[in-house]
C-alpha cells in the first residue's frame, strides 16, 4: 500500500525547480492546498527507519527547499496514509500554518550550546566510576557532589555571564530564541536561536568570539537546521 511520506509545508503552489528524491528513491512533489503545499513523496511502508542516512535525506530535501520558498518542517518519519487524509488537516490549519510561514520565511535554526569545562571534567570522572569498580563509595560520594555543585550554585554567576554576552552579541541577529526554562541556571544547556539564513556566517563568528573571552565556559553552536523548534511557538525568554 502506497503512503505518502511528508517533508514539510511550503508558501508555494508549485516546485519550479528539481528537488532532490526522497526517501525510496522517490521523487518529491507538492499536493496544493490554497496558496500552500505539502512536500511529500510516496513510500511503501507504515515506517522509516530513523538511521544516519534516513535522517539525513530528509534533512537534504528540506535544505533544498529552504532555499527557494518558506517551509515549515515535519518532524523525520511523518507518513499519512493518503492525500485526502493529509489535505484535510492542512485545511483545517491553513490560517495559523500562513503566519507560520511568513513569520520563518528566509529563517533558520541554530543550536546553541553552553557548558563549563570544569563541569565536562567532573561528567567524565562521574561516568567513568560507573565502570571503574576499583572505586570507593566516598570517593564516588564526593564526585557526586562535586558534580551537583557544578549544575547548580558554583555556575550560576558563570551562566549569567555567558548568557549577558550573548544577548549583547546576538540580540541584533536573532528573530527568536527559547532559552531552558526547566533550570535556567544550570550547565549545560542549550538554546534554539531563529536568524535569517544571510546571518549565519556573523552569528558563528561572534559565537566563537564570546567562547574565546568566556575562558571557563564551553559555547558552541550546531546548524543551520530547519526551524523545528519555532513552528507553531514563539520563544520564552527566561530572566538573564
């Protein structure tokens, strides 16, 4: 039974160039709705795998077509069974998945990740006692705790600072941003930053530069990716 794998959502009626095949080798092609399209292409099982090369492919088709039109992405391993099925959801949604696409249009995600190097140090010596047998309970009692502090009181002020020298430095750029909620305070964490996709170059380059004055802070960053994260949300802020 054929089944429709679907890549994302797309401010166009049509694909005017070709796109890379999906999965199975298939072609990509649109299924209209209005003034919108889903990026789809069939497939002949319930599931794909969720390997390297999978992930991957999918990723390539949405890469390829962030770069022409406005998409909102389907998380890996989106399948409808049949295009009524898909195109009635979208109907339903069509107001909200507009904004959402005029809102990412031309956007994409980077990850932005903060840890201490002191805190690295302590992970790998907490993990490594799991397997060291010749370890004892107090030592292995002091690394945890060593390790608590490290998530907790000992980076608050370092996670403040880190986190101030990012907004200065990346405010201008960053259209959105969620930043942890859960333990604001806490190392590591990460943030999911929306920028527009002429930005990236200027925005890997002040993040290394934040990393080289933030001498007991690891900060790095991953992507561009698709907008994951800023579909259908906006970003909270937490209290810096």
């Amino acid at each position: 039974m054929k089944r429709l794998y679907v890549y994302g959502i797309v401010g166009a009626t049509s694909f005017d160039d070709p796109l890379p095949n999906g999965h199975d080798e298939a072609s990509v092609f649109a299924l209209v709705s209005g003034d919108i399209a889903v990026a789809v292409s069939f497939v002949e099982r319930s599931a794909v795998e969720a390997s390297a090369a999978n992930v991957w492919l999918h990723d390539n088709v949405l890469s390829a077509l962030m770069t022409r039109y406005a998409v909102l992405p389907m998380r890996f391993g989106t399948i409808a069974v049949g295009a009524t099925q898909l195109l009635e959801g979208i109907v339903k949604r069509q107001k909200q998945l507009m904004k959402d696409l005029m809102r990412l249009n031309e956007n994409v995600e980077i990850a932005l990740h903060i840890s201490g190097k002191n805190w690295e140090k302590v992970n790998q010596k907490v993990t490594k006692k799991n397997t060291d047998q010749a370890i004892t309970q107090g030592t292995a009692y002091l690394l945890g705790r060593q390790q608590s502090l490290y998530g907790s009181d000992k980076t608050q002020l370092l996670v403040q600072n880190v986190r101030r020298a990012i907004r200065s430095g990346l405010d201008p750029l960053m259209k959105d941003v969620i930043w942890p909620i859960d333990k604001p305070q806490a190392l590591p964490f990460k943030a999911s930053c929306l920028i527009n996709r002429n930005d990236v170059a200027s925005f890997v380059q002040i993040v290394n530069d934040i990393a080289a004055q933030n001498l007991d802070a690891r900060v790095t960053c991953t992507g561009p990716w698709a907008p994951y994260s800023f579909v259908g949300k906006s970003g909270v802020e937490g209290e810096t």
